[in-house]
C-alpha cells in the first residue's frame, strides 16, 4: 500500500489537509462532490453564513442516501446474476444427466 501523503482541499471555504494514500485526483474529486452537494442545499434557500453545519450535515446525509440507494442496487444486481448463473448451471447439470443416460443405453 502506498504511504499517505497530505493533500489539501478546500470545500465549502474551509482549507482541509488530509492525510491519504489515495490518488490526489481522486481525493479532489469527493472533495468536488462534496462541494458540488453543499451547494445544491444551500441553493434550497438556507444562509450560508449561519447556516454552514446545517449545510453540510444535510449534505452528507444526500450522499449517504445515494450510497444506500448505490449499494441496494448492486446487491439486488448481485442476486439476479447469481440466480441466473444457477439456473443455467442446473440446465447444463440436467443435460449431462440426458446425454450420460443416452449412453449407458
């Protein structure tokens, strides 16, 4: 694993030093995102002077919706594969089961 560096970003106003082994454009990037969703909420009409904590609570709490959202329709992917996968493992099973009683006929 690579060692962690300190990148800096800024969201919102405020300068973070973050300490990562992650990709640099990586970690600019959730920064981005996170900056792009505190916007969208103070855009809803709330100062953002007064109300900067209210902001970005409400913004992680978008995000983390979009994470549940994210990982329920990766596991219901996920079952769909694998009962697709069993059902074509059963018919393939069935078929040797036809041709290995074909021949000891």
């Amino acid at each position: 694993m690579a060692e962690p560096k300190t990148i800096s970003v800024n969201i919102y106003g405020q300068d973070y030093m973050l300490k990562s082994a992650g990709d640099e454009e990586y970690i600019h990037k959730i920064a981005k995102i996170v900056q792009e969703r505190m916007k969208e909420v103070e855009s809803t009409g709330l100062d953002a002077n007064s109300q900067q904590l209210k902001i970005a609570v409400l913004a992680a709490m978008n995000i983390a919706d979009e994470l549940l959202q994210s990982e329920d329709k990766k596991n219901r992917l996920i079952t769909r594969i694998e009962t697709k996968g069993n059902s074509f493992i059963e018919y393939i099973d069935d078929r040797i089961k036809e041709i290995e009683s074909t021949k000891e006929k």
